[in-house]
C-alpha cells in the first residue's frame, strides 16, 4: 500500500529555535531527540544528518546563506561536450579518522552505497546511471539524461571509507525500517572535523575535535556533548541550571522567558521543513478503522473534507504561538519554484467539509488512529492533539498514538501506519525534489518514495527512466 500526503499537506512552515548560554571549549548541546542512526545512509532525517555532519562530510555542502560550498569536491562541473555526465575535482591531502587516505573510490562506494536498494537517500539518486574514479582526486557521475539540478542532492550524502566498510561488513546500508543492526549504526570513521569518541543511544554522544582535518582553520570548540532530552521542560530547566549550553527544540511557550535571563540568547528563523499528515491509500480496510470494507482515504471528498476542517491559522496562532506560518504546499517560501499561487489554502468550512463527508458515504464519520512523534519536532504531539479535535468536527474519530521518533520512523517507512504526522525538508533548496521522490522513485518502486494520490497513481506509474 502505497502512503500519502492529505490535502493539508503541510499544516505549518516551522520556524527553528536556539537557546545558548555561554561559549567555551566543550559544548554540551540538547536536543529533543537523538539521531536514528549513524550508518550515513539509512535515514534521510534531519536530526540524523545534522549530528552526522559533524563526523562524515559531503562533496558539496551550504554556507549559511543557501549557497553551494566545495568539501570534499574542490569543484564540479558537466563535462562540456556530454552534458549527462558531471565531473567531480576531489581535496587532495584528506585522511579519515583512523589515518587512512581519502581518495575517488571512497566517492564510488559511497554513492553507489547511497543509490542502493535499502539505502533511505536513494530517491537523490535514482536519476545516477553510473559513477566512476578516473584517477584517485577526479569522479564521473552518469546520469540517465541530462540532470543539471543533481548537484543540488549531494549535501546530505556523506562519503565513508570503503576499506573500513568492507572490513567491518556494512558494504551494505542498515534496514531501519526492519530493525537492523550493523556496526557502522554505532560506529564511525569519517573525514569531519569531529571524531566519535563514545556513544550511549538516547542518553549521551560525545565528539572530540578532529586535529588532522584538512581545513586551516579549527573549530573553537574541542569536545561536544550531545543530550537527547525527550521532556521539553527538563531541557529548559536544564538550561537555566547551566547543566546544557545549547538547546534546541525550545518550547515557544519559553522563549519569551527564556529571552529575558541574563546570560541566555535566543535565537529564532525560519526552518527549511514543513511539518505534513500522511495518510495509507489502498484497496485494503485501514487496520485501526471501524469500516472494514473499504479505506475512506482512497475517497477525494474524504481528504477534501479534512482539508477544510484543519485550521491552520489557529494552529498559527494558538499552538505555536506565532512561531510557524500556514501553507499550502510542502516547500518553504525561500527555495526555489516556490509560488503563493501555489502556497494558497481553502478557508475552514466545516458545513462544506460535512456535506462532502456525507456525499463520500460517511455522514456519521469514521475512527483513525493518528501516529505522532512527541519528541522530534518543535510541538509536534499539540499539534497532533488540535487536528484531532479539528477533525473531530466532521466526525472522524481520531484516536491519537504518540511516541518517541525512534519508535516512530520505522512505522512510517514501513507503511504500518494508517494516519501519521511527519515533517519534510528541502534540503536541495529546489521544487524539483518532489519529483524525484513522487515521480522518479515511484516509478522505480521505490519505498522511500512520497506518497501519491490514487487517482494520480495509473499517471506515475506510466512514468519510465530511459536508460
């Protein structure tokens, strides 16, 4: 059964909050939840990439202000009479954390580790028909036709050391959706500018500076300690106690407070993530659902009527207390395509919403259970509470389940879940990414792919990637 995003598709546009103390050489820094994994290429998931980036690092990455940067590339380019093949100039002198060299292989593994079967960053990639070393600094990608846009999928793929990997039998990409284990899901040996020295999964991480990075200039900080605290005020009080010197994921019912102590900066802007409901299409009867002949999902006068019960301004201005934006599509107004044509959504109208319950053959509603992470996104469990009753309004009787993003996830990619809230980035700072996870990874049947509407299902599937 294929999942898919309702007609709300993104009930609000996130706005990303620090709180910090002081600065000093260890940092210890909270977040809400911890990373899923450390295998590099099993979840595509912000909180993941985020940590990992301070271990693994990429060919290209972003300054601050969007724009691509060189990191383990020096440059890329087409090449200039074969415009489906792009060119990779590697950084010479870079060594992984155990010493050993970095060098194009370590390219070709690892993009090819990326683009494989049980890989979660393989909808980036699905457009690569090949990927070479032509010398130990220079790469070839192949693509299936023209891609100018491909660059703009690297900054979260991180290159690992394909010694290391072989050696330690995780050639292949961790199964997270099936609860697999591998050694590099604990371990690491990446180029980044830190090492991982230890790690106790939702408890406590730690990374020491790399001394043997390539980059002239050294971060200030030397060692950080990383604290999943799951209990948003136990990360606050943390904070104000000085036992954490960052937070992230602050409670927007704290800020203003938090803004006001002496000692304490708070940091707000805009996050590149908008936080969606998915729901499961398919022939078969939704598992937690009292009609058992058939999923009221598959209906658009269903996901119509939901559409126009959910009111995204109150969720604005009530639950996040300013601190989001309404929308009408899954791509914040700062990246590329993105239109307020395209960013419009209907008013509530709830007696519209009943009678296109009733016109669809549910004139007295259905149950639902509804998934939600309580620890991943800023509110995301009140949130989750105010659709509820939002839906309830039509009728729906939406019993809510809320539990830690670990637990979470995999329900998610394995499509256990009949109704669930999720966010989605942008990290490509382009609109042509929900193509490649719609269009090209559907075709490809991909797992990891968006969801697509029933009725658009027969055009997606017409979709085919010419060799």
């Amino acid at each position: 059964m294929k999942k898919a995003i309702i007609g709300l598709a993104a009930a609000l546009l996130s706005t990303s909050i620090l709180v910090t103390t002081v600065s000093a050489e260890t940092i210890r820094w909270a977040r809400a939840s911890d990373a899923l994994t450390l295998d590099p290429h099993a979840q595509n998931q912000g909180v993941t990439h985020n940590f990992a980036h301070h271990i693994y690092e990429t060919l290209v990455d972003r300054d601050v202000e969007g724009t691509l940067q060189p990191r383990l590339a020096l440059s890329w380019e087409l090449k200039p009479d074969d415009p489906t093949t792009w060119v990779f100039k590697l950084r010479d002198g870079v060594t992984f954390h155990d010493g050993s060299a970095f060098t194009a292989e370590d390219v070709v593994f690892s993009l090819d580790r990326a683009r494989s079967e049980k890989s979660n960053m393989r909808q980036l990639h699905v457009e690569v028909e090949s990927v070479t070393a032509v010398d130990d600094l220079t790469v070839e990608v192949k693509m299936v036709g023209p891609s100018p846009l491909y660059i703009d999928n690297l900054t979260n793929t991180f290159i690992m050391d394909k010694t290391w990997s072989e050696a330690n039998n995780v050639v292949e990409v961790q199964d997270y959706a099936a609860g697999e284990d591998n050694f590099a899901v604990r371990n690491t040996n990446g180029t980044g500018p830190y090492k991982l020295v230890s790690r106790e999964v939702d408890v406590q991480s730690v990374l020491a500076i790399n001394e043997d990075h390539w980059a002239e200039e050294k971060p200030a900080v030397t060692e950080i300690i990383y604290l999943p605290i799951s209990d948003a005020a136990t990360r606050v009080a943390a904070l104000l106690s000085g036992e954490v010197d960052i937070v992230q994921d602050v409670p927007v019912q704290d800020i203003d407070r938090l803004a006001g102590t002496e000692g304490i900066k708070v940091e707000t802007g805009p996050e590149n993530r908008v936080i969606y409901f998915g729901y499961k299409f398919g022939d078969a009867p939704l598992a937690s659902s009292n009609i058992t002949d058939r999923n009221p999902f598959n209906d658009p006068r269903v996901r119509e009527a939901m559409e126009l019960a959910v009111d995204r301004v109150a969720i604005q201005q009530v639950v996040m207390r300013g601190q989001s934006l309404p929308t009408g599509v899954a791509n914040p107004p700062f990246v590329n395509g993105w239109t307020p044509e395209l960013d419009a959504f209907p008013a509530v109208d709830l007696d519209r919403a009943r009678a296109l319950m009733a016109e669809a053959g549910y004139p007295d509603g259905f149950s639902v259970t509804l998934d939600t992470p309580n620890n991943r996104y800023v509110n995301d469990e009140a949130i989750a509470q105010a659709v509820v009753g939002m839906l309830g309004q039509i009728e729906i009787d939406v019993t809510l389940a809320s539990r830690p993003i670990a637990q979470h996830s995999p329900l998610v990619t394995s499509s256990e879940t009949d109704f669930y809230l999720l966010g989605w980035g942008v990290p490509t700072f382009d609109s042509a990414l929900p193509i490649h996870n719609q269009v090209l990874a559907y075709a490809m049947n991909d797992r990891f792919t968006l969801p697509v509407h029933p009725e658009n299902q027969p055009l997606m599937s017409s979709v085919t990637i010419s060799e």
